[in-house]
C-alpha cells in the first residue's frame, strides 16, 4: 500500500475495473471508512492485483491510519 497526496495503490486478491468505486472499512478502533475511484488495475506475478486510484472524502484522521498502516510517516 503507498499513499501520495490523494493517490492510493492498494494489494488485492480481486481485480477491479478503472472507473469503479470501491468501499472499505480500516481495521481497528474506531472503525473507519475508506473510499477510492480506481484509475488502473495490474495483475501481479503472485495472481493479486495492484489498484491505483486516488481517495474519495478521506479525512485527516483516516488518512494517518493509512499512512501508519503503509510504514510511513505522515
């Protein structure tokens, strides 16, 4: 997982189609949503897929969840 300004790119086991939304929920406590528009899908060597796209409503709090989970300081 990477985050760049409001660029994402996520691991996933299913592919997605650019264009598409996608919703998820950041384990751990308090819960939080995380949305992003998909703007490329690459299938990787191990069968998962990379998805690049950018956030959608993330707010300052989720976003630092997100960069805590990629090792990143933010």
């Amino acid at each position: 997982m990477s985050l760049r300004d409001d660029a994402i790119v996520l691991v996933s086991s299913v592919p997605s189609p650019p264009g598409s939304r996608l919703e998820g929920t950041l384990a751990g406590e308090p819960p939080a949503r995380l949305r992003i528009k998909v703007h490329a899908c690459r299938r990787r060597a191990d069968a998962s897929f990379d998805l690049e796209g950018r956030t959608l409503d993330m707010t300052r709090e989720v976003r630092e969840r997100v960069l805590k989970l990629a090792g990143v300081e933010g």
